[in-house]
C-alpha cells in the first residue's frame, strides 16, 4: 500500500474512532469487521477503502470530517471548517440578503477602524480576516438557499 492509501486509511480510524465504533456500524449499517479493513493497513485489506455515502453518514455524526479534510490536503485544497451545520440557519435568500448586507457593513466599520492611522496592525488584520471569514460564510448559505430554492 502507498503513502497515500496509508494517509487516507489513518484519517478514517480516526473519523470512525470519532464516532465510536458501535455508532458508526449503526449510522452506516456494516460490521465492526468490515469499518475495520477500511482502516487496516494489513496487505490483505490494502485495496479496502470506506464508500464515500458512509464517509458522509459519519462525518455528519463526527466532531470533525476527517476524510474530507484529508482528500483536500491530498489536493493542495484548504478549507475553513465552520462548526455550524450546513443550512443550520433558517430563512432563505432575503434574509441572506439583509445579513449579507449586515456583514459588509461590520467589514467596512472594521477597516474603517483599522485604516485611521495609516497602518493597518496584526490585530487589526486578524479581526478584518475574521470579518472577511464570516462575509464569506453569509455568502455560502446564500448559495445553498438559492440552489435549494431551483432543485
């Protein structure tokens, strides 16, 4: 097996260790022998991986998705990961809309701030990244309301 079925074999212990074992045989409806080869390094297992409809019915469970993090470092991909549940939020575009609108205002107020004196400091960055950080998440619930809305 190569390093990079080792690497992706490692974060699904992990992710089912996460879990816990006899959770992630309920959620994904196999044994504890079968979520054990897809992490098992032995020769005999190499070729085992987990299917991706479990790696998803876990990570829904996890406190982290494991797999999915490795598969974007795998691709040079970063992410932010943000604890809150995809569409956690409700409403839909309108209210994306006003807070959209809300999140620009408290970025333009943070740079304000930042830009007075002419320089912009480490703390003053971190808190227009943070700013910028959760613009961009407005952005992305926007996004899925408005393909939920075309389905």
């Amino acid at each position: 097996m190569g390093s990079l079925g080792s690497y992706l074999k490692k974060h699904t212990e992990a992710l089912i260790k996460d879990v816990g074992i006899e959770p992630a045989c309920q959620l994904t409806g196999k044994s504890k022998a079968t979520l054990g080869r897809y992490y098992s390094e032995h020769a005999e297992h190499s070729d085992r991986f987990i299917p991706v409809d479990a790696v998803a019915q876990l990570e829904e469970a996890a406190g982290y998705p494991h797999v999915t993090a490795a598969l974007a470092e795998l691709k040079g991909i970063t992410f932010s990961y943000d604890e809150r549940r995809r569409n956690s939020r409700p409403g839909g575009v309108n209210q994306d809309v006003v807070a959209l609108s809300q999140r620009f205002a408290m970025l333009m107020a943070e740079y304000n701030t930042a830009i007075e004196d002419g320089i912009i400091t480490v703390t003053e960055a971190k808190r227009l990244l943070k700013e910028t950080l959760a613009l961009q998440q407005v952005l992305v619930d926007m996004k899925l309301h408005l393909e939920e809305g075309h389905r």
